[in-house]
C-alpha cells in the first residue's frame, strides 16, 4: 500500500513520457558559446544542451538539435515547427507568443563593447554611431533594449542587424561598426578574440529560459517535467547543472 502511494506522488513528476513516446522532441540551437553551440563535430554542446540532455536521458525522450538562427528559431517556435527553443530571454512580449517555463536556467544582461580608439561612455556618446546587433535579440529589441534606449534618448544612431554574436562583434573589430551590443557572458569570455573594447554601458538585466511551442499538444508536460528537473538540480551543489557552470563557465581550462 505504502509503495503504491509513492508511485502515485512520483509518476506525475519525473514519469510521464506520453509526449516523449510518440514523437521526437526538436530542439533548436544556435551559436552562443557557452550557453549553447555545435562543436568541430557539429555536436550540440554548452550549459543549455547539457542540460536538457540530461533531463532526457533521465526520462527516456529522444532529441533532435536543429542549427539555426536566433531570429529564426523564434520563428520555428512560433510556427510549430520546433517544440523547444534553448537560450530565451523572457519577456512580456514574447510571453504572448510562445510559452515559457517557469525556472529561470541563467540571469544575464547586455553590455556594449566598442571598436578600439573609440570613446563610448554613456548613451550619448553612441550619437553617429554604427551599432552592429543580433538580429531579434532582447538587447537590441526588447523593452529595456539599446534600441529602446537610444529613440527614448533622441539619440541619431545606425543599427546593423547581424545573425548572431560572433558576427557582431566581429563587425565591431573589423571596423564595420563602432560598437556592438551582446550578452555579458558571451562578451566576458570572447573578447580577448577580437580588437575591441568594454565600454560602460549594461542594460536589460532578464531571467533566460527555455521557450516552447504553443502548437504542440504536449508542451505542458515538457514544461512540468523539466521544471521539476531543474528545481531539483538547484538545491544539489553537486548535480549536472553546477557541473556545467563549473565546466563553461568557472573553469580557466574552459576551450569554446
């Protein structure tokens, strides 16, 4: 009697596989080291995937990780035809579109880094400027993103949508922009890649989080299943998600 009550308490948890079982789970990714990426053997690797694979191993789905933009997997995810989009800055906007779990995996900010001999310390000081951004990206576009910034301030500015990160900040070294605009992790650990410079300049502190499709039948369950997984994973100091932060983010041997 005793074992039946606890399969009762538990199956709802880490047990209902119905989703899992009858399709496989497409999972877009796309290229923000360390959070996610495709390594050398286009094999998905970063917090974000090792994360949810081992989620999946724990209960038995099968995943798919489908290369694309950010821009474009917002679009898949809206369309149906991606179940889960890794690496998703939450907000009010977007909350009207897709659906979000509830556990934040990371908190981040945007920061501005400038082409080197530039002088860029405030806001004004990007008046003239060409400002290379990740095209649909919350830091450029969102709410509290630099674009908002800059029209508030009355600020004359050039924007320069890029498909990602990497290219915005090489726009940036390259001369093709005065200034960039990514998130603080991504520039902390690829800055010393390119000829540029920190400026002072963060904005738009925001929860990131996984971003699921409202076509798909079963993304309710995904959502429970994986919220649980990562509430547990939390409170262990020792379990797969400390172990990922330790290997892409603490460790000085991390290679990306």
């Amino acid at each position: 009697m005793i074992a039946s009550c606890l399969l009762i308490i538990l199956f709802p948890i880490f047990g209902a596989n119905t989703f899992a079982d009858t399709k496989t789970i497409r999972v877009g990714i796309y290229d923000n080291p360390p959070k996610l990426f495709l390594d050398e053997k286009k094999q998905p690797k970063g917090i974000f995937p090792g994360l949810l694979n081992a989620i999946a191993e724990k209960e038995g789905w099968r995943l798919k990780f489908i290369p694309v933009t950010f821009k474009q997997g917002l679009k898949q995810i809206e369309e149906g035809t991606l179940d889960i989009m890794q690496d998703v800055a939450w907000s009010e906007k977007r909350s009207q579109i897709f659906d979000f779990n509830q556990e934040t995996v990371m908190v981040s900010w945007g920061r501005v880094y400038q082409r080197k001999g530039m002088m860029i310390n405030t806001l004004i000081d990007l008046k003239g400027k060409r400002i290379a951004c990740m095209d649909g990206g919350i830091y450029s576009q969102g709410p509290d993103g630099l674009v908002t910034l800059i029209n508030k301030f009355e600020i004359d500015a050039a924007f320069i949508p890029m498909s990602g990160y990497q290219q915005v900040l090489e726009a940036v070294s390259q001369g093709n922009a005065d200034a960039g605009v990514v998130n603080r992790l991504y520039g902390k650990l690829n800055k010393s890649k390119y000829e540029i410079e920190n400026t002072p300049i963060l904005i738009s502190p925001i929860s990131i989080r996984l971003a699921f499709s409202r076509h798909n039948p079963g993304t309710p369950e995904l959502i429970r299943i994986i919220d649980a997984h990562l509430r547990r994973m939390k409170k262990d100091d020792d379990s797969v998600y400390y172990q990922l932060i330790d290997q892409y983010i603490r460790s000085p041997k991390t290679s990306i």
